[in-house]
C-alpha cells in the first residue's frame, strides 16, 4: 500500500519535522557526497575567522510542491571569508544543533570555488522531502 500525500499535507508534514535550528558548515577537502557519508568525510573549513551558521527552522519561510517533490527554502546565507587570505571550499553540509548527525551535504557546481577575503560563498538553506544522492 502507497501512503499519498496532497500537496497540503506534504507542506505541512515537512513544516513540522522541521524543529530546532540546522548547522551549515562548510569543507575544504575534495569530496562528493554518497548517501554512505558520515561527518567524518568532510574537513570543515580551518582558516581563521571561519564560523558555521545556525539556520532556525523558523527561516524556512518559502515552500512548495513540484513534480510531487516537497520543498522548504530559507534566505540564502553567506559564509564571509574574514581570513586575510584567499580561501577555498568545495562545498558544504548540515548536521544538527550538537553538530553530531550529519543531515545533508552539497557539492558546490564548479568545486572548488575560491573566495578573496571579504568576499562569500552563498547557499540557500533546502529542506526538502527528496535525495538528489546517487
């Protein structure tokens, strides 16, 4: 038996499982994420200045339905590189608040991307009831 879901209630369910905030980190090391990845494949990002950032489940003010593929979208938030230095990332991932379980993670497209200081590396924070994990 198949559980559907209108797209109402496909909203709402991922409205709720999303509680507390999410950690967006990013990583240094040249890796693609697998759906077998653990926290211990990435090397968060080590220069000077570098912070994680906390994204509350109450930021994820955008959603939708496609194609029976729900979503939840937050504002974009900016990783500034303040290390003096040019510095590169090759993406980034998301654990939970103890940073303990690792929720997501995401290839930037044209990895690495190199950023001079002040400049950032932009993501838009995506819940979504989908794995794009080959």
């Amino acid at each position: 038996m198949n559980q559907v879901y209108p797209n109402a209630g496909l909203v709402l369910f991922l409205q709720r499982m999303a509680l507390g905030d999410f950690h967006f980190h990013l990583y240094a090391n040249n890796y693609t994420p697998v759906k077998g990845s653990t926290l211990l494949n990435f090397t968060e990002a080590p220069w000077l200045g570098y912070v994680d950032i906390a994204v509350a489940a109450a930021a994820f003010t955008l959603y939708g339905v496609a194609g029976n593929v729900g979503s939840l979208l937050a504002a974009p938030i900016a990783f500034v590189n303040t290390s003096g230095a040019p510095q590169s990332a090759y993406g980034y991932y998301v654990t939970d608040t103890s940073d303990t379980i690792l929720l997501a993670a995401a290839i930037f497209d044209a990895s690495p991307i190199s950023q001079n200081n002040g400049d950032s590396w932009l993501v838009t924070p995506v819940l979504g009831d989908f794995s794009q994990f080959g």
